[in-house]
C-alpha cells in the first residue's frame, strides 16, 4: 500500500534509509542540498506492508537554475526484503503523477541511469546543471512533466528560496505522542 508520510513514520523511514545508504548517506551532496528544508506539500510517501514501513520517496522544492522551480527526487528506498516486487517503481509513479497533478513541472535526481530510466529521467536537460558540490555528471536525471519545463535550463540546483517555512517537523525526532515505528 502506498500513502502520503506522516510524522510518526520518522524512525521506521530513518532505519530503512539507514539500511538502503549506510551511514555515509548523509555525506552526499543531494542529501546536504535537502538539510534543512522539508519536503514539497503532500509530495512525501510511504510504502508499507502489513503496517510495516518497506518504501520510502520524497520530492524537495529547489530551483534548477534561476527562477526554474522543480522538484528533487530521493531519497529512494525499499526494503532488501521486497526489492523486485515493483514497490519502487510504484512510489515513482505515484509521485511523477501526483507531482504533475497539483502542477509541478519538472523532476530531478542524482541515480543510477538504468533504473532511471524506465520511468522518463534521461540526460538530456541537465547538461548546463549542476549541483553545490561533487556528483557523477552522468548520473544527474531529470523527467519533465510538462514538455519543455527545463529547456536552456542552466546554472546550479539550489533549494527553492521562494520555500519560506524549511525547518521540517517530519525531519528528526519523533513527535511527542507518537508510538514507535508502526
Ligand atoms: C533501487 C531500489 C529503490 C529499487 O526498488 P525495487 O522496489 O526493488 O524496484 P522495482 O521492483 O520497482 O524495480 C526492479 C527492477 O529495477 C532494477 N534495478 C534495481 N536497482 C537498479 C539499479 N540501481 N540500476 C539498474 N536497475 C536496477 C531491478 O534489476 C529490476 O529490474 P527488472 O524489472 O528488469 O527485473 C531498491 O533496490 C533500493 O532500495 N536500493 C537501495 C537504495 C538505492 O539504491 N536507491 C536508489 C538510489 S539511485
């Protein structure tokens, strides 16, 4: 099952990035891109299986380049137990598609190409992007949601400036009154 995250999914979606990425997952230049902020409005989901926590997906409002507001992408994460079962790509789906629907225009990543790819992320329009800090060029993905919402896009990738309230209650600690990971 698939739904939007909520507070009290904090420790379940920690432990299972912690799982996916290892602890130097936080020393990666997309990961340092979204300290701070919170995640786009209702663009924040949770697989789950049984109640268990077993997929994670999150969009980030930034700007590719100035004035060009879009969407990062990840992290992405599913259970080793469940890889292969189409979980990942259903979180993809459903957030290209609720993404698009309240109006986003376009969706940027750094991953792996061949996984990428299959859902509409290619090269092709981040050629003259970049992010703040050390990435594989070739891994910098974008897919448009809107035909030509990234053409001549240029310049860094950078947290969306116009996101005014960034300190993230779903970040961190556990929010009083929350059971533990269900
Ligand atoms: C990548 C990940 C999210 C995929 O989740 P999943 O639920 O197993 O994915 P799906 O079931 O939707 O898709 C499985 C397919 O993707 C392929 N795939 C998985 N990871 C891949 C990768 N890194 N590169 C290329 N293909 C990959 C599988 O081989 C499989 O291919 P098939 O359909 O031809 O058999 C999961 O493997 C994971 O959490 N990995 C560790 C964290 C990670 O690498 N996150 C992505 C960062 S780029």
């Amino acid at each position: 099952m698939l739904r939007t995250e909520r507070p009290c999914d904090v420790e379940a979606r920690e432990a299972l990035l912690d799982a996916a990425f290892g602890a130097g997952r936080f020393a990666k230049t997309s990961e340092r891109l979204r300290a701070g902020l919170r995640p786009a409005e209702d663009l924040a989901f949770i697989a789950t299986d049984g109640g268990r926590i077993i997929g994670t997906l999150r969009l980030w409002p930034v700007t590719a380049g100035h004035g060009r507001p879009c969407l990062l992408l990840g992290p992405l994460a599913v259970a080793a137990s469940v890889r292969n079962r189409g979980v990942g790509g259903a979180l993809i789906h459903q957030a290209l598609h609720r993404a698009k629907a309240l109006g986003h225009r376009a969706v940027i990543l750094v991953g792996d190409p061949d996984y990428y790819h299959r859902f509409g992320f290619s090269a092709a329009s981040t050629g003259a992007l970049s992010m703040p800090g050390p990435y594989e060029r070739d891994r910098l993905l974008a897919c448009e949601l809107v035909a030509g919402a990234l053409d001549d896009a240029r310049g860094l990738i950078m947290a969306d400036p116009r996101d005014a309230s960034r300190r993230s209650g779903l970040s961190a600690r556990r929010p009083r009154g929350c059971s533990a990971a269900r």
